[in-house]
C-alpha cells in the first residue's frame, strides 16, 4: 500500500494563506487532498491526475490550487483567502487510476491540521 507523508498547514487568520505539500512512497495516478473538519465527513477537497486533470470542491474553487511534480510523487495544495470554515485536518490521498479517472479507493496519511482564525 502507497505511503504517504504531509507537511505544512499550521494556523493563520482569516484571508491568509497556508501551503500543505506530500511525498507519496510510490508513483501513483491519482493524488488528492481531503479534509475533516469538527464534526464533519470527510470530504475531498482538490484531485489531481499524473496527466495534470484536477477537479475542485465548489468550496475551495479559485481559493485552493493542486499540483504535483511526477518526478517526485509528491503534490502540494496552495489555499489562499482561507476561511475559518476551512479549518480541518487535511488528508494526502492516492488512488489508482487511469484515463477514465480515479479508483474509489484511496490510501491517506496521518493528516496535517489547518486552522483558520477570524
């Protein structure tokens, strides 16, 4: 099973920026970030293909970017303009995966905490 390992997040007030970046063990198609806010599902917030596809929660839309560097299985997650709804652990993913998407199958890391003041 794919390793992953998260770094980043910490706190910061609201309208401030936050990076999160993860190394996965293994090449692997489909990265993903999710995030778990108190009280909440878990929820996937940003995906990226190893093609460069990505797809958004309308949440996070314009506010967060992902993006990955192939050669070094690793993925980063830029949020920009958080909100204190934002703040959850936030989970690496991979999942396997092809042209036609994403296996619905994902493997997670221990997760980094984001919080977001007002």
């Amino acid at each position: 099973q794919v390793q992953l390992v998260e770094s980043g997040g910490g706190s910061v007030q609201a309208g401030g920026s936050l990076s999160l970046s993860c190394t996965a063990s293994e090449d692997i198609y489909c990265m993903a970030w999710f995030r778990q806010g108190p009280g909440r599902k878990r929820e996937r917030v940003a995906t990226i293909t190893k093609l460069g596809t990505t797809g958004y929660a309308d949440s996070v839309e314009g506010r967060f970017t992902i993006s990955r560097d192939n050669a070094k299985n690793s993925v980063d997650l830029e949020m920009n303009s958080l909100k204190p709804e934002d703040t959850a652990m936030y989970y690496c993913a991979a999942a396997r995966g092809a042209g036609w998407g994403c296996e619905d199958s994902w493997s997670f890391g221990r997760g980094t905490q984001v919080t977001v003041s007002s």
